[in-house]
C-alpha cells in the first residue's frame, strides 16, 4: 500500500475515533508548511516508556529508541513515545511493576527478573539449557507461546510484545579461573532469573544487580563473577577492566527475548491502527536489535582477546550439573502449580522438537564450518 493511501486511511480512523478519549492523549496541533506530509486528523497520543537498561548500552536501549522512532514516523509524528533510561523514571528491576499501574505506558524489560511474580514469566525470556534466540522468537510468534502467555501477563494488566533477542550470551566475568565444579561454592556472582536459581542450587551465593551498577560491585570486590551479554556490551561496561576471565557459553540465556509491557488501559484507548502500528514497529526494533549485536560483537571480542582477556570453556562437570539442576527445578515447579505445567510441557514439546530439527542441518554445518 502507498504511504499516502495508508495515511489517508489512517486519517479516517483517527477521525471516526476522535470522540474516544484516549490516555496520555492531547488535541490536535496544527503543522507549519507543506513538506511534512499529509496532518492526521484526531488526537495525538503521547506516551512515555520507561527502560530496564542504562542509554549507555545503544544496542539493547537502542531497541526501544527504534520502536520510539518507526512509530512517530508511521503516523506523521502523531503517536509520540518519550523513551526513559533505568532510574530515569523508574527503578531498573521496577519497569513491570510501572508499566503494570500505569506509572507509565510501556516499559521495556527482560520477563525473568519477575519470578517473584510468577516463575512462569522467565519463558517469555529464556530458561537455562533452553532455545536459541531463532527457536525462541518460532515458539513466542509461530508456536503459540506468546498466546499462552498472555494470560499470565493479563494478571498484571499489561499486554506483552517482543522487543528483540541478544542471541546466545557469554557466560561471564570471573575473578579467578574456575577448577571445576567444586570451584563454585562461595562465590559471590551477579546473575539474574532462573539461571541465577541454578547457580545457587551449585552453591553460588546469587546476587541480582542493575546493568548500571554491576561494574562498581566486581571492581570493589563486593561480587566476584557477573554475567551480562556478551562482547559489546560487556566491552561498554567495563568489566575487562574488573575481570579476566571471560566465561562460555551462556548456558543459561541461549536466546533471551526482551519484551515490551503496554498498560493493558493504554493499550485498549488506542485505535486499532495505532495498535497494528506499534507491533509493526516492535517487531523492526527486534530484528535490528539481534542483527546489531551479531555485527557488534565478533569485532568487539577480538578486541578484548587482543587486551588480554582470558576466555574459557565451562568445565562438563559444570554444565552437566546445572543442567540437572534446571530440569529438576522446572519439574518442581510444575509439580506445584497447573498453571506453570501448561506453559513448561507446551515449551518443552516444542523445545524438543525444535532440536531435532537444529540439531539436523544446522549443527551439522556449524560443526564443520565454523571452527574453520
């Protein structure tokens, strides 16, 4: 469709909605000149949206920054959301909790750092020993998981929408290099929802801490290891600078997916175009985001290898353990609530057969390519 037939549309809806209050919403304004295009008739919305991540990080900030940007852009400047970094507005951990009462309209934020909430909500992001960031977005999208889900977002009265993936992260920063599984007992990392349970079920004393404040606590001492994402990112905050040993893979974030959480409130006072525009606008901020950080950070680790950076594989009997440690934990959980069953047997089912499938072509190839 044109962009002057589908603005003309879209005019006739703002103006058959105009009678419609809608939250955060003023009157119209008039445009000087003719060079910006056609004016949309009705209301103008304005929203802020409030960050779990710090604007110093641009690529995974930057997700939001390009939702922000495609829709004013797709509605002439009439739909405008304002963008807030972690603590600008709200707390880092809090973004849920804002987006939920109506502090704010949206929030972008990671679903696993609200297991106090609801344990079933770290699905909407990852779980240890779980899927690629592609199996993740074919589940959430394709594979009815973001249905399932939306259910236990409605608890919260918010309307979840995939805000973009980092693709398998790094498994962290430590101290000192790790003797195998025995090393872990003691140590004082900073690492977030259900991979942060199975570290503590290998004897991690686990701490949760905002991206902004991580590098402060491993520079002091007061944490010995944090994960975070991966090169670039890590490269940004600093934690070469703190650290040595670079830790890999990210066992427990294979493909996690951010999210952005709309007032449910909000989002039912916008006309529908507004509301097919702002998923239109989600999805192109995802994509960017997953082709951003696979462009930033090949380049960004051979930068910190050439520093000096140490980089090492989790031992077997690491990984063997934590992933015992995970399966028992999502099988405890399901044992004590239906509502966690329904969602983990629907992902484990697509899980499994999504592997079978990767594990087909995909590894094949990845096995005899990529160490080339």
């Amino acid at each position: 469709m044109k962009r002057r037939d589908f603005l003309s549309r879209l005019a006739l809806g703002a103006a058959a909605g105009a009678s419609v209050g809608l939250a955060g919403c003023e009157g119209p304004k008039p445009r000087s000149g003719g060079s910006s295009g056609p004016a949309l008739v009705g209301k103008r919305v304005r929203w802020r949206l409030a960050s779990s991540f710090p604007r110093s990080l641009e690529t995974i900030f930057g997700s939001a920054e390009v939702l922000a940007a495609r829709v004013s852009a797709m509605t002439g400047g009439a739909f405008d959301i304002k963008v807030y970094p972690a603590g600008e507005l709200v707390p880092a951990l809090q973004v849920l909790d804002a987006a939920q009462q109506g502090t704010v309209q949206c929030g972008q934020s990671a679903s696993y750092y609200y297991l106090g909430k609801n344990p079933v909500l770290a699905f909407d992001t990852c779980v240890p020993f779980g899927m690629t960031a592609r199996q993740q977005a074919a589940w959430l999208l394709e594979g009815g998981g973001a249905n399932l889900l939306a259910g236990r977002f409605a608890d919260f009265n918010v309307v979840s929408i995939p805000a973009g993936n980092t693709g398998a992260q790094m498994g962290g920063w430590f101290k000192r290099e790790l003797d195998g599984l025995s090393s872990l007992g003691g140590l004082k990392m900073r690492i977030p929802g259900m991979g942060g349970q199975v570290m503590g079920a290998l004897g991690v004393s686990v701490q949760v801490i905002a991206g902004g404040d991580i590098f402060p606590a491993l520079e002091t001492g007061a944490i010995d290891a944090t994960e975070w994402v991966g090169p670039h990112d890590d490269e940004q905050l600093g934690f070469q600078r703190a650290a040595n040993f670079y830790y890999y893979p990210g066992w427990w974030e294979p493909g996690p997916s951010l999210s952005f959480y709309v007032n449910r409130g909000a989002w039912d006072q916008l006309p529908a175009e507004y509301q097919a525009i702002f998923r239109a606008a989600a999805a192109e901020a995802a994509t960017t985001m997953q082709a951003r950080y696979d462009a930033l950070n090949p380049p960004a680790l051979a930068r910190l290898v050439a520093g000096g950076v140490q980089l090492r594989p989790f031992s077997q009997d690491i990984l063997a353990a934590a992933r015992q440690a995970a399966r028992d934990s999502y099988a405890s959980l399901a044992a004590q609530d239906p509502g966690y069953r329904e969602v983990y047997a629907h992902w484990e089912a697509f899980r499994k057969s999504s592997f079978r499938w990767f594990s087909t072509a995909e590894l094949a190839y990845a096995d005899f390519a990529f160490p080339e």
